[in-house]
C-alpha cells in the first residue's frame, strides 16, 4: 500500500473526529443531527466512531444537517495557521460510491475568502448532492481537462476543458462525467453573500 492509499484510508476517522467536533460545537445530539441530517442514528454513530466508509452522499446529507459545506468538513482545524500548503500536507480523500478524488488546496487556518478543492472525477462516473440549508455561497467549477455535466437544479451545463460554472450552494447539483477519462476540475468556494 502506497503513502496515497494509506492517507486516504486514514482519512475517515478523521472525517468522524472533525463531524462529532462540528456536532458538539453545535450543541446537538446523534438523535438531533441524524434527524437533521435524514440518517439513521445508527449510521451517524459509526461514522463518528470512523468505522464507516461514507459516501460523498452521505456526507452531504451529514453536512446538510450540520448547516455546513462538504470543504468546512475537511478544513484542518488543529494545525497552525499558514499561507502555505504543501502538497504532501493537502487533505486527499476518495469517495467509496463514485471513486472521485478530493484535494483541498488552500491552506489550514489562514482565514481565506475562499476554499479551493482540486477534484479527479473518473470516466463515467456520478454523484448527486442533495439540496441542503448552507449559508448563502458562490461556487464555481473550473474544468481543466476532460468533460463534465452539472445539472444544477433542472438546468443541465455540459463542460467542457477551459469552462468554468458558477452556481449558488443549497440546491441540489449532480455531477456526470459523460466521458471515457477522469475529468479534472478546481471547486472555488466563496464564503460570505453572493455578489449579484
């Protein structure tokens, strides 16, 4: 096993850590969150406890239900505030549903504006988000190799390399990569009001 897997392996009780931490700073119950979060409480315990593998799905759902994006569920909290990211110190993650690649490339702590999350989506993969209450936010989705297609709501994009789409958090996005490779593309999420 290569130093990839191994951190993509240990990711998931760090992912239970970080979702028990963002559960109590809310001052919620497994009962409330799960309810929240339309999961059985019984599922939500194990991925506390990192003995799940969830999906991207299912971690919408948990981050739906704790009012927060998939990239606020990632964010570094116990390392010390920097500019810099190393790329061997990014957070890499894999979803077990449609085998995309996250890595989230702004630095730890540094107060942002903005989270940036490089994503390799295989060939013929898909994954749907649910819409979800998250604070108003812009994303945008820049393609640089490959093809995708986003359907926001019930509005289809189709992507191509060089295409980027903006589009506003909370309603539900499902993302295709139509063709026969992995698609490569940058999420940029602006925290904060949209402009427009």
């Amino acid at each position: 096993m290569d130093n990839a897997d191994t951190d993509l392996d240990t990711s998931d009780r760090a992912i239970g850590e970080r979702v028990r931490a963002l559960r109590a700073a809310r001052g919620l119950t497994l009962e409330a969150l799960a309810e929240k979060a339309g999961v059985s409480r019984a599922m939500l315990s194990r991925i506390e406890r990192g003995e799940s593998n969830p999906t991207a799905q299912l971690l919408g759902r948990v981050c739906a239900g704790l009012r927060v994006t998939l990239s606020t569920l990632f964010a570094e909290t116990e390392r010390a505030p920097s500019p810099l990211a190393r790329r061997a110190d990014q957070v890499t993650w894999r979803d077990p549903g449609s085998g995309y690649v996250r890595r989230v490339l702004t630095p730890p702590n540094c107060g942002a504006g903005a989270d940036i999350v490089d994503v390799e989506f295989p060939a013929g993969a898909s994954v749907t988000m649910e819409s979800s209450p998250t604070p108003a936010m812009d994303q945008q989705i820049v393609l640089l190799s490959g093809r995708m297609e986003l359907t926001v709501g019930d509005t289809t994009h189709r992507l191509e390399a060089g295409d980027c789409l903006h589009m506003r958090l909370g309603q539900p996005v499902a993302f295709r990569n139509p063709g026969n490779k992995a698609a490569h593309y940058l999420v940029v999420v602006a925290h904060g009001a949209p402009r427009f």
